[in-house]
C-alpha cells in the first residue's frame, strides 16, 4: 500500500509536467521560468531514485515493485526536458533582445 501512495504521489506531481513541458516549448521564452526551482526539483527526483537503490527491502522486491522507481525516472525525464526548454528559451529571448 505505501508504494501506491508514493505512486499517486508521484502521479499528482508528474500529472503538470507534460503540460509545462508543451507550454515552454509554444511561449520560447524563459520568462517566468526560474531555474533553481527546476533545480531543486531534479534534485528531489534524483534523492527519491536514490534513496529506492539504496534501500534494501525495496530492491529485494524489485522484481514486483519496479514500476515505483519507474514513476521516479519517468518524472525526472520530464523535467530534465523543461530545464533543457529553459536554457533554450533563455537563448531565444538573447536573441530577440538584440
């Protein structure tokens, strides 16, 4: 049961993402983005992944709890895919700048 709240849990946080992701890419601009918060939630992700590798009873189960890590890396990506939309759009509002 905990490991379908941590998935709901990260289902809800997840759930914006794709939508953020779409928005960054049709406004081409880093306005409005702030890069330590995409920071700080790649952080997140990344200590959430760890803290399932590193967990024995976990990786024990793996075999039947795998899609708990999964929802893990699967958020990240898609964070990692706006922060790369920041420094993009950053590059896009230098140039219209000019």
């Amino acid at each position: 049961m905990p490991e379908i709240l941590e998935i709901v849990m990260l289902l809800c946080f997840g759930a914006s993402w794709p939508m953020n992701v779409v928005k960054s890419w049709k406004a081409r601009t880093a306005k409005g983005k702030s890069l330590g918060f995409l920071c700080m939630i790649l952080l997140g992700y990344v200590a959430g992944i760890a803290a399932k590798l590193i967990n024995p009873a976990y990786m024990a189960a793996f075999s039947e709890k795998w899609y708990v890590l999964f929802f893990y890396v699967l958020n990240f990506a898609m964070v990692s895919v706006d922060f790369c939309l920041y420094f993009r759009n950053r590059k896009l509002d230098r140039e219209a700048a000019k």
